[in-house]
C-alpha cells in the first residue's frame, strides 16, 4: 500500500498546469476587548509584489480579491491600536479564506514606546490568560504529524503535555487526563471522544471534533483566568467557526478510516445569516487493539452543525451542537483451551453516544461592552453489557454499564471596556446536572452481579465569576479575578482566586508570572457508589472538590521575526484529593476504574513541578519547526501518607517536528508538503506485582505497599505526514497519507493474568496507523 501511495503522490507531483489560480481572502478586524469593529484598518499581505492588500470598511470587514494561491503572512494596521501579524494564512482555489482579526488598543503614546506588531501565534486567544496558554490552529491540526486531524493528538505537541498511542488522553503537567476540562463555545462539554471514558478515563479513540468546524482554539495548562470554573490540569477551549454567508462551499474527503462530508454558505443568496455542519462515518477496524481483542464491530459516526443568524439591531444569534454514536461488540471464544486472559470468554457489547446543543446570543452596546448568552443542553448516554461464558458454554450476566446523564446549562457574560487601560468580564454559570446511573458487576464469573452504583436525580454546580485585565503602566498589564462554586449535592463551595501580571521589558521580551487556586468534580457515579467492602450506601456523596494552586513564571523572547522561545517553571499544590485510609491508593491515579466500590475521604495531596520549553519556528522560505520539552516531577501522598511517584510522572517529554513544503506546477500553484515528528518520553509508573497472591487469587493482584515504584520503558514514536494539494479552478484536491507510530512502539497500558500458564503477563498492544485518503474543496 506504501509503495503505491508513493507512486500515486509521484505521479501527481509532475501534473502541469497552464494557469495561476487565485482566492478571495476576507474577513473582520474587531476590537479585542470590546468586539466593536474596526474601521479603516489596513491589511497587507507581507512579501508580495505587486502589492497586495485593502481597507475595513465602516462595519470592521475587508475582502482582498484574486491573491494566488498560496501561504502568506498578513499585517494589519491602523491608528491608535498595536499592530497585528497574522501567520501562516493557506489560500486554496477551492474555498475562501475567512480571518476574524482582533487588535489591542494602544495604551501607550507612540513617542513613549516602540510598537512591535504582535504575532496572532504568540498569545492565545483569551487575552486575560496571562501564562501557560497556546492558541493552537486548526491548519496545523491537518499539517503536523502526529495530529492526525485530532486536536486532542495536537495538543501532545505542547510543552507540558504528554500522551499516549493507544488512546487520546491529555497528560498536563503529570496530571491525569480526567482532571482536564473540554469546553465549546464557552461552555463545559462532556468528553467529545469516541468511546471515551471506557479504557481510559479522560480519553478515548479520536475526538469527534472535525478540523472542518473549529476555527482556533486555545490550550491552557495552569493558572487559568478566573473565567474558568471545574479545571484542575488543564482546559481545552474549542471554538466553532462561522460558516460562509457569501458563496456555498463544499468538502468530501474519502480515506482508510471513513468517509466525510462537510458544506456551508448562506440560507439564501445575499443574507447576512449562515450555515455549516459536518458528517463523519468510520470503521475502525486498524483499532481493534484498543477494545477487546476479538472485536467483531467497531465503528463510529459524528455530525456537528453551526447556524449563524446576525440581526441590526438585536445582536448575533447562534445555534449549533454535536452529536456522536459508538458502537463496539466482540464475542467469546468458543474453545476453552484458548482462555487465555479475563476477557477471553467475555461477550461484549457496547454503545455510546453523545449529544451538545446550544443556543448562544451576543448583543453589542454602543459603550465598548457586549453581552454574551449560552444556553446549552447537553448528553451522555453509555450502555455496555458483559456476560461471561461458563465451563457449560453458557452465558451469565457478569457486569452492567448502563448510565445517563444530561445537563442544562447557562452561561451569560457581561464584557465592558471601561477604558483603553481597564477591561472586565462578569458573568455566572448554571449547570443543572441531572443523572440515572446504574453500575453493577460479578466479583467472579458466575456470581451474581451486586450494585455499585443505582441512583437517579439532580444537582446543580453553580458558579460565578468576576475578572479584570488592567493595563498598571504602559507595559505592565495585571489580569486579576475570582471564581466561586457551589455544589448543591451536598453544599460543598469554594472560592478561587487568580491574579497574573506580565510585563513588557522590550520589544522582544516579555516576563510572566501567574496564581490560581483552582477544583474539580469527580464523575458522579463516584458520589453515590455502594462500599463493596461493608454494604454501605452511597458512601461518597460528601466527597469535596479535588483542588490545586497553581503559581507559574513565565519568559518569551522573539530571537527573531520568525523565531519564538518561550521557558515556563512551575509548582502546582494539590490537595483534598479523595484516597482511601491507611491506603497508597488515590483519585491522582486513577485511569479506568468505572466500577470502583470504596469509602474515600478528602485527605490526599501531591505535588507537581518542573519546566517547560517551546521553540518555535514559523513557516517561511517553505520550512518550519518547533521543539518543545518538558522536565518534571509528579509525587502523590495518599491515606497512608507515604510520598510516591504518580502514575503519569514521566519525568520528561521532548518533541520534535519539521516541516518542508514546496510549490510545485509550471505556475507554483500546487504544495507539497512533508512533515516528521519525533517523540520522546518517560513511561508511566506502576506497582510491582505479587506474584503468588496472583496465582493464588487467579487475577493480578499488586503489591500496594510499594505502589508506583517501578516506571515502564521510555516511549519513542514517529509520525509522518505527506500532503498535496491540487489547485485547480473552483477546486482544490488535497491526497494525504498520515503515519501514525512508524517505529510500532506498543504502549504499556498494565498485567493481564495468564489462565492457561498461570502466570501475570504485561499488557502492551501495539497502534500504528496508516491513513490515505484523497480530499476535493470546492
């Protein structure tokens, strides 16, 4: 298949051309602070002859006509505001390139400073983050390798961030994937991965987050403005894109993996109102490794929707949502003499699926303030049923996933631009969360299943907010705030503080430094599970939130006009962590333990610290590349009080990607592009096993007394990406193949006991993926 896909990409690199193919870029320049649009700005597009460029007009748009095809740098300028450049901008004949722009009142008089404009890839997209946040695009979801079209895979490129292969999960700073939070449209969602929270708490296959819908996006991973509430690691801040109001537009992209279309434009020609959704089937049947071995079915389908309703005088109307199906299911083996492992004569069948909606408005005043409202339902819905076979061939009930939950949920902010020094942002956030949960499992085959969890109602998670960006001198800006929340479960509260201050040495330098307190919920089945151990019920319900401080300095020094170094060290404080007494065992650890049955109490702590570094060359002359690195310490204490590694404390990850693209055709109007990533880091820690506890129990069971004291291997993955796009009239073609894991590193993921040898065998499933697939835009 290699070979062919070489010589197909061969065959279609020397295709000639006899035209130049241009595109439209457009799109609106807008006031950070205040949303207002910006009038008679002036966009350039860098490093074109003959000129190339245009003017807002009155209502902050702009449109630049025939540019050909291509990748540019745009600047923008204009009176009393800092200037702007806009990095790595793809034209393609197919579709027009649509830029929302946003610029930062000068604060200063320029006789008093010198105004450098700041680069769109240097400062995320929340600008009261003051550190530890990477506004990530969804061009280089599609271009690097290793992102797989996955932003949840992107983010693994971060400094600070681990993952692994086998699934999606997001490792912030040693922290577990569960602690991160996944937002949309400024409101919390539940994990958009198919077959999440299954194997892998916090994680999953691949998200059901298209690059087709999302526009960028920022990554924060420690001391959060106080805008977000029910974070513990790290958040994800997904944002939706507007569909075209000026001219329909299509994508069909056909590949290994499945099938994908996504259209938008207007409702009708010449309206201001727009459209765009997208519809993803797949089978994969490559992943087999990540759920049961005999998989007989695995396959998932998602669609997602945006409608954009602009009015003149009542604000901006949105609709949009998401909506996933799972479905997996893997049969027993039929001969006993081939039950090897647990699961082996296990009947499985699952399925997931996974809805959000929302209804968003954002009204803007005449007084540098805009009002933002989400109303939002959203979705969860597993069933999973496993029945082991006996000796008699015969099926018996062994474990019961059946939960639902859903939730109502309101945000509304008030942003007011007080003055070109002084911004705030106030705003409240009800969650009405609502649940019918039932966990059951057998403690061996062929007992009958006990409940761990059967519980159904409602609570609320309440939380309120008030933050402000305050400009202290001309290069000294302070972004200070509170959160507070509220669980109405059982009136556990609290109140966060976060403050960040970040001044501006020079053109070139910049000093950050950050604190915040921050919590989050467990998953609820973990507030109502039944003790196994004494039949108590509900034995969590009082369980607080887990919560942590924050306190992260931070350096960015521009070596060049392309060349960016950012260096963050940290410490992070976690405490009322739920561990079970006089036990190594904590919440810090936990991966994929759905049917946990114990008493927990509120006692752990941990400690997180080390440096973080990212070097980050943008594209130019065709090439880029960005290193990022990672040294670190994760420690835990659970109820025994014993400090010990974490499970995730990998102690270092380095990543490396490069990139090179060339224009080819007889008029350059076609790219080529190769792209390489290397990934190194430590594995994760696991507790020793006790060997004739395990032969004599018939399962792995693990020496707790000395929990985390033994690290897998180092892990080293290669990912490769090969892209060409075609440029034709009204069109473009894009053939992409997509390596995942060259070097077929497996992942260590724990023990399975061995029933026919009687001993504890590592678990290390192998996921390296090839995917082809052929792409037209028109």
């Amino acid at each position: 298949m290699i070979r062919f896909t070489l010589t197909f990409l061969f065959a279609t690199f020397l295709t000639t051309v006899r035209a130049q193919f241009t595109q439209t870029i457009r799109g609106s320049v807008l006031d950070e602070a205040s949303k207002k649009p910006i009038a008679f700005a002036s966009i350039v597009i860098l490093n074109t002859t003959p000129f190339i460029g245009a003017s807002t007009d009155e209502t902050g748009t702009f449109l630049i006509n025939n540019v050909p095809v291509g990748r540019y740098d745009l600047q923008v300028t204009v009176v009393g505001y800092e200037p702007a450049i806009v990095r790595e901008v793809t034209v393609g004949s197919g579709k027009q390139t649509f830029l929302t722009i946003h610029l930062n009142e000068n604060v200063a008089l320029l006789n008093e400073i010198s105004v450098k404009p700041r680069v769109s890839k240097e400062r995320p997209l929340n600008t009261m983050a003051t550190v530890s946040a990477k506004m990530l695009s969804v061009e280089e979801a599609k271009r690097y390798a290793g992102g797989f079209d996955d932003p949840a895979r992107l983010a693994s490129v971060i400094a600070g961030v681990a993952g692994n292969m086998g699934d999606n999960g997001i490792i912030v700073r040693g922290n577990a994937p569960k602690f991160l939070q996944w937002r949309m449209e400024g409101v919390e969602i539940p994990s958009p991965n198919h077959f999440g929270d299954l194997n892998y708490l916090g994680g999953g296959i691949l998200t059901a987050l298209s690059s087709q819908m999302l526009t960028n996006s920022d990554f924060l991973t420690g001391a959060f403005p106080a805008e977000y509430n029910n974070a513990l690691s790290g958040v994800f801040d997904v944002t939706m894109r507007t569909g075209s109001n000026q001219k329909r537009e299509s994508t069909i992209q056909l590949g290994v993996l499945g099938l994908e279309n996504a259209s938008e434009g207007p409702f009708k020609k010449g309206g201001r109102s727009s459209y765009l959704y997208n519809y993803r089937y797949a089978t994969l049947a490559l992943l087999k490794p990540l759920l049961p071995e005999d998989a007989e079915s695995i396959t998932y389908q998602d669609l997602s929707f945006k409608m954009n309703f602009p009015t003149r005088r009542a604000g901006t109307f949105s609709v949009w949502g998401m909506g996933f199906r799972d479905g997996a299911s893997a049969k027993p083996k039929k001969n006993r003499n081939e039950w090897t492992y647990p699961d082996d004569n296990e009947d499985n069948v699952i399925r997931q699926s996974t809805g959000v909606v929302g209804v968003g408005h954002t009204y803007i005043f005449k007084d540098d303030a805009y009002w933002k409202t989400t109303v939002t339902a959203t979705a969860n819905e597993v069933d999973w049923t496993t029945q082991k076979m006996d000796n008699a061939l015969e099926l018996r009930p062994y474990s019961k996933i059946a939960n639902t939950n859903w939730n109502g949920i309101l945000s509304s902010y008030l942003n007011k631009k007080f003055s070109t020094r002084h911004t705030n942002r106030t705003g409240i956030t009800l969650n009405s969360m609502h649940y019918d949960i039932l966990l059951n499992k057998a403690r061996n085959g062929g007992d009958v299943p006990q409940d761990i969890v059967n519980a159904n109602g409602q609570s609320m998670l309440l939380s309120g907010y008030s933050s402000s960006s305050i400009y202290l001198t001309n290069k000294l800006v302070m972004n200070a705030g509170v959160n507070a929340q509220l669980f109405t479960l059982n009136n556990r509260y609290t109140v966060e503080p976060r403050i960040g201050v970040r001044h501006q040495i020079n053109a070139n330098h910049i000093l950050g430094l950050a604190y915040g307190l921050h919590s989050r919920l467990e998953k609820l089945n973990y507030y109502f599970n039944n003790s196994l151990t004494t039949g108590e019920k509900a034995v969590n319900k009082t369980l607080d939130f887990s919560k942590a401080h924050h306190l992260v300095l931070s350096y960015d020094w521009n070596l060049s006009e392309l060349v960016h170094l950012k260096i963050e060290p940290y410490y992070q404080q976690l405490f009322s962590i739920p561990v079970i007494p006089d036990s190594s065992f904590s919440f810090i650890n936990l991966q994929s333990d759905l049917f946990f049955g114990e008493k927990l109490q509120n006692t752990g702590v941990g400690r997180n610290y080390g440096i973080d570094l990212m070097l980050e060359k943008y594209v130019s002359k065709g090439y880029y590349y960005l290193l990022s690195g990672s040294l670190f310490n994760a420690e835990y204490k659970g109820g025994d009080g014993i400090w010990r590694n974490t499970r995730f404390n990998r102690r270092y990850v380095v990543n490396f990607l490069i990139g090179k693209e060339w224009a080819t055709g007889r008029a350059k109007q076609n790219t080529l592009s190769l792209n390489t990533r290397l990934s190194y880091q430590g594995g994760n820690w696991y507790s020793p096993v006790d060997e004739t506890a395990s032969v004599k129990a018939k399962m792995v069971v693990y020496d707790e007394t000395n929990a985390f004291s033994l690290q897998s291997d180092p892990l080293l993955h290669v990912h490769f990406t090969a892209i060409y796009r075609i440029n034709r009239k009204k069109r473009t073609s894009e053939i992409a193949l997509k390596l995942l894991n060259l070097t077929q590193q497996p992942d260590f993921r724990g023990h399975l006991f061995n029933q026919l040898a009687n001993t504890v065998d590592q678990e290390r499933p192998t996921l390296s993926i090839p995917n082809l697939s052929y792409k037209v835009e028109f």
